[in-house]
C-alpha cells in the first residue's frame, strides 16, 4: 500500500479482492457483518494501540453490499446511524484509512491503515469498513475521494490536530458501537437523499445540496451545545465527542428539498399598478420572498406572461388545468377596464401557478424545473442565493407563519379574499347605489364616489376576520 502526498492512504483495485488480514478472510462466513467484525471477535481488543494484524481492506462482495445497504434503508429494511467523530491527526498527518468511490457516488471507507500493527487514527478514533463518507470538516463530498483529498490538503497545511468526519454505517453490516456524535434524526435525511437521488427526483447537484444542508443542520445543533474546540473546524463550535447528542432539531424535510433543489418556498407577487409605454400596457409586480423580507420590483407585459404560460405548458403537466386570460380586442373606452380586470387575473394566474408548482416540486422534477422556470421569471435569483439563503431569525419565521396561514394562496383566508376580487364588481356597487337614491349628489356624503364601495369591503374584511379566527379555534382544537 502507498500514502499520497496528503497521506490519505488508498487502496489499488486488485487488492481489494482479497483481505489483507488473515483473521477476518473468512470468505465462506455466512454472517451478515463485514469481516472486520470477525476479525475483532477473534482478536482481544480490536482498538488496542498493538495489534498483531495488517492493514484491513474490504472485498469486492462487500463493495455490492454497501451499496445495497443503503437502498434496503431507503425501503425500511435496513437501518444505520449518522455520526460524526474527532480524528486525532497531529503525530502522523493522516486519518489512517483508505476510501473508495462505489456506484452512485458513494464514497466508503475501503481499508484501515495498521502500520506495525498499530491502528491508524481513523481506526482508533471509530470509524470502520463500509462506513460511508459524506463529510469532512462539515463540507460534503461532492466528488469523492477527490473532496476528501483536497480538504485534507489544506487542512494539512494549516498544521491542524483534528479532523471531523462524517459518516453513515449501516446496522446490519457492522455492529460496533457509534463513536463520536450520533444524530439520529439525521439518519432519515441521509437516506432520502439518496432514495430521491436513485428516483432522479434530485440530480447529483441537488443531491450534494441536500446532503450540506443536513451537515449546516447538524452544525447547528452542536454549537447549541455551547463547547468550543479551537482545532479542526475554523469559527465553529464542536461539542465534546465523548458523549451522546440529540439531534433536536425540527427539520422541514419538504422545506430542505427545495432549497437543495433552489427553488424558494414563500414568494408574495402583486401586479401594485401598471406603466403606459406607447400604445403598450407594462405590468409592475412587487415580488417579496417571505423567508428573508427581501422585496423587487420586475415588469412584465401581457405577452411575457403568456409566454411563459406556453413554456409551463410544455414542461410539465400541472398547469393543464390552470385557465391563462385569454387575450380581448376592445375599444378605447374599455381599455381601462379592460387592464384593471387583467391585473386580477394575472396575478391570480402567476399567484396559482407559484402553488401548484411548489406542492409537486418535492416530488416531481418536472415541476422542479418548472417552479424554478417561473423563479426566474420573477427574477429571483438576481435577488436571493436560493442554495445558501439568508437564516431565517425569529421574527421572519413568525411572518412566515403568519404569511403561510392569511396570506398563501392556499390558506382558507385568501380564498374567501379571492372569492370577494372575483365576484364583485366595484362599479356596478356604485350604480346600484346611485339608481336606488335616484341622484348623484356628490355633496352627500352617503354616495360620495367609492364610499359604498369601501362600507362593501369592511363588512367582507370583518368576514374574512371572523373565518379566520374560527378556521384558528377549529385548528388548535386538533
């Protein structure tokens, strides 16, 4: 075996069909376990600073069982651990464990290093055969072996004491005990990320997305945890490896599956007003992205949208049944009418299309791609790194909530305020007023201008305002 020049030890292929070690080449076992469990029952203590054995390598076999493992996890038939352990590298500058990239881009931990009979600090530290690597220093892998490496590299040159990998081992191929930091609700995002990479729900970018911000989620909770290592990871807190940790975290897994795909999950669009260019009527939308209170203003014709309503319909099937405002031919004096019902319809066209999309995105990548069609046609990745966005703080989540529960185009109290848009016809309130006074005496206050039409709207917003407080009794009750 040969070191690189980052003394991450890897394996040649051919040495990978045969176990260097005598004490676990039990090729005829029928035991579940990777032999590296045969091997440590057979021998005193397998994480003795001496051990009479050579370095640990798995076979070929055991490489199609890794792989196996973690798609029998993604169907509940196999179970395994999210941990993330403190590698002590200061006396050799190597973790002492050699790695493989298997299929599906899944990277593994192929041999233990032992030289002179003594165990590698990989090994001493916990990590063991068919361990799968998806972090180093809380950074994904996203290439492999390759991202191993070049982090190590560097962190070699910054002289460091201590690397933290992280891993996935499943139960069934090695039954050790979970060193460092468990996170077991950890565990699940793990393998959905990959069963949603196997569906092609994700593409590898995404799936890479996801897996950084389980690794962000589980930097958080442990800088809950308040300890602080000085070596290893640089500005962040790590928790004490020596003891358990609850991974407490409520993780949004619906939430987590669109940011990873970068597509953001509360957009507000209001068409405020519109802009006369020529004979050409602009459309002026206010976007605001609930999450992060950012807010922009983009301008559309009638033409862009329906556009963009073509486009949709070619690249997925979700909008078939959303209706796009057909265009109409009027003369001059209906024209502003004409624009002030387009400014309803548009808005409540993008403002559906922006739901249903956003329901299916995490789970279909047709309407993926379509939600992030629309994305950029409201112009949001001019605005806000969809991938790596702003944290939400308290106050936002509370907007958010307060967004998703009044404002969404899905909750109970925007229907009843879209039924109220649709249904009634400002002008033919203020006629009907006047015909029943028999004048038009714009001295009295009780028929001044829109005046019935703003006493309509208090009466609908006050039921508007007792809907939601029953849909909120009724909701707390559950």
């Amino acid at each position: 075996m040969s070191s690189n020049s980052a003394q991450l030890y890897t394996t040649m292929p051919e040495r990978l069909i045969v176990n260097d070690d005598p004490l676990s080449s039990n090729s005829g076992s029928s035991k579940d376990n990777i032999d590296y469990n045969n091997a440590k029952r057979k021998s005193n203590d397998i994480n003795s600073p001496k051990i009479k054995t050579e370095s640990l390598t798995i076979r070929v076999s055991d490489e199609a069982r890794i792989v196996s493992a973690l798609r029998d996890a993604a169907k509940r038939n196999t179970t395994g651990s999210v941990y993330s352990v403190k590698v002590d590298v200061s006396k050799t500058g190597a973790l002492g464990i050699g790695v493989k990239d298997l299929a599906d881009n899944i990277l593994t931990v192929s041999m233990l290093k032992r030289t002179n009979g003594v165990a590698g600090a990989g090994e001493t530290a916990g990590i063991r055969l068919g361990d799968v690597v998806f972090g180093i220093n809380f950074e994904p892998t996203r290439e492999g072996s390759k991202t191993l490496l070049h982090i190590l590299k560097k962190e070699n040159s910054k002289k460091r004491k201590y690397l933290h990998i992280q891993c996935w081992r499943c139960h069934q191929l090695c039954s050790d005990s979970i060193p460092g930091i468990h996170f077991p609700k950890a565990e699940d995002m793990f393998v959905q990320s990959y069963s949603l990479y196997r569906t092609r729900v994700f593409s590898d970018w995404e799936r890479w997305n996801f897996i950084e911000i389980l690794l962000t989620h589980m930097m958080d909770e442990i800088k809950s945890k308040s300890a602080t290592v000085s070596d290893g990871v640089e500005s962040k807190k790590i928790d004490v490896y020596n003891t358990s940790n609850k991974f407490l975290m409520n993780i949004d897994l619906e939430g987590n599956i669109l940011q990873a795909k970068g597509l953001r999950t509360a957009l507000c669009v209001r068409i405020v007003h519109t802009k006369s260019q020529a004979d050409i009527v602009v459309y002026v939308l206010r976007v605001e992205d609930i999450e992060t209170g950012l807010q922009w203003v983009v301008h559309r014709r009638y033409r862009d949208f329906n556009a963009l309503h073509d486009e949709l319909s070619d690249m997925s099937q979700f909008i078939k049944d959303i209706t796009f405002p057909k265009k109409k031919i009027v003369n001059i004096r209906q024209t502003a009418k004409l624009i002030e019902s387009r400014i309803v319809a548009l808005e409540q066209y993008i403002r559906r299309v922006l739901h249903i999309l956003t329901l299916y995105a995490t789970m279909d990548p047709q309407a993926s791609r379509s939600l992030r069609h629309v994305q950029n046609f409201l112009g949001v990745d001019k605005y806000i790194d969809c991938v790596h966005p702003p944290p939400v703080d308290d106050q936002r989540f509370i907007e958010l909530m307060a967004y998703k529960y009044l404002n969404d185009f899905s909750s109970p109290a925007c229907q009843q305020c879209v039924r109220f848009v649709i249904n009634v016809d400002l002008d033919e309130i203020v006629t009907a007023n006047i015909s029943q006074t028999g004048q038009s005496n714009y001295r009295n206050e009780e028929i001044h201008g829109y005046t019935p039409v703003l006493r309509h709207i208090s009466h609908a917003l006050s039921e508007v305002e007792q809907f939601v407080i029953q849909q909120h009794y009724q909701h707390m009750s559950h």
